[in-house]
C-alpha cells in the first residue's frame, strides 16, 4: 500500500531535479569565492579599454584627423546640416599651405568673431572632447569655409557676367548652390600674405569674409589659425566622399 512512498521521498531528495540541481549550483557557486573576483576583475578589464579606446582617439582627433560636425547651411550642397566631415590636421603641418578651392576649418576668434571672456573650464573641456569626437557642436569660433583667395591675391566681385574673378581670371564654380549667385555684395581686395578670403559654398546663407569686410582684420583668416582640411564626407554612409576641395 505504501509502494510510492520511496518514489515521493526520491523525488524530493534527488539531484536530478530542477530544485535539487538549483540548489546544488548555488552550493557549488557559495563554495568558489573567487568567482565574484574574477568577474569584478572582468568589468575593470572592459572599463580600462574603454579609457583606453577614448584616449586614442582623442589623440587621434587632437594630433591626426578629426571628425566636424557640420551645423548650418553655409556649405551645402557640398555638405549638408548633420554631415561630419574627416579634417586632415596634417595637411598644412609639412610645408603645404591651403590653395584656392580647399575647404578649410578654422577657428575664427580674432577675424570671424572677437575674444571672449573663458568659459567655465570643465564644461569647455567635456564640450571639447565631444566635439572632437564628432558627437557634438562645434566651438562657436570653428567654421568651414571655401578658400576663394590666398596670400597676394588680387580678389573682385564681380565681372560683367556676375563671376568673382581672382587676378583678373573669372571663377568656374560648380560647388555653388543651385540658384546662387556668386556673390551679391560687391568688393574688391588684395589678401595680404598669410591670410586666406574664404566663402561658404550657399552663398546666400553663409556669413563669411564678406560680412567681416569693415571689422578688424578685414574678414581675412590667418592661415595659423587653420586647424585643417576637410577632405572626406565620414557620415552618414549615403554621403560617403570627397568634398572636392582643390587637394581632392
């Protein structure tokens, strides 16, 4: 009459049960302290190569190639709101200086917009390692530009068929926006040595040397204060490319 008693008091006491093996697990993990080390050290292993990844690249960024975000209209449709471009900070650290046609990013404190007081330090600084990480505005004194006239150059706007003509030869633009003209503001310069006239690419919607025309400097952009060129469209994908500057 009691046959299944062995069964029901096996059931209940045997390993091989869901219960019995949970509570087997839970002895066995109870018997090994260092498995909560291990996985401790696991998670500092990761942390520290993240540390690591970020400081590369921002090296890279500072010393190399750094990725801009580009926030306003002023060079479309060459690039558009949103892109990053890849800005070769090598690119005039050898001898080379910026020709006619490159697209250029520099900081404009001094020509483009005056000397400020310094922001607070470590907002300035976190603002700064996102924005060389291309994950944030650039600094209100970074722009990008269109080199139209370097050093010496004779630059007027504009010839009986409405082109900038630079030492009396008119301009192809191709990179203009559609419907732009190349300039609805008259001027007439000569770039002194060591600067560079730049323009954005949409006319109409760039504030660039021709706004700057009555201020200090004359809207000329001192070519130390070039932090690079813009070469390549990094993203988003569908916009992977050359900017069609003059190196490329």
């Amino acid at each position: 009459m009691d046959t299944e008693a062995p069964h029901t008091q096996r059931g209940h006491s045997s390993p091989g049960t869901g219960e019995g093996r949970s509570r087997f697990a839970f002895s066995r993990a109870a018997a090994e302290p260092g498995a909560g080390l291990r996985g401790l050290l696991t998670w500092r292993r990761a942390g520290l190569l993240g540390v690591a990844c970020t400081v590369f690249l921002l090296l890279l960024s500072h010393f190399v190639v750094q990725p801009f975000l580009i926030p306003s209209r002023s060079m479309e449709p060459t690039l558009e709101v949103g892109d990053r471009v890849l800005v070769d900070k090598l690119a005039y650290r050898f001898g080379d200086q910026p020709r006619r046609g490159d697209v250029v990013v520099f900081d404009g404190t001094g020509s483009f917009v005056r000397e400020r007081p310094a922001d607070n330090p470590v907002g300035t600084a976190l603002h700064g390692a996102a924005s060389a990480l291309g994950l944030a505005d650039p600094s209100d004194t970074d722009f990008v530009k269109r080199v139209v006239g370097v050093g010496g150059d004779d630059v007027v706007c504009c010839d009986q068929g409405g082109r900038i003509k630079v030492n009396g030869v008119p301009l192809d633009e191709p990179y203009l926006f559609p419907g732009d003209a190349p300039s609805k503001v008259p001027f007439r310069i000569v770039v002194p040595l060591g600067t560079l006239w730049v323009m954005g690419d949409h006319r109409s919607q760039s504030r660039d040397s021709r706004d700057h025309l009555g201020e200090p400097g004359g809207g000329m952009v001192p070519v130390d204060k070039v932090i690079g060129r813009a070469d390549w469209i990094g993203w988003p994908p569908a916009r992977w490319g050359r900017t069609g500057g003059a190196h490329g």
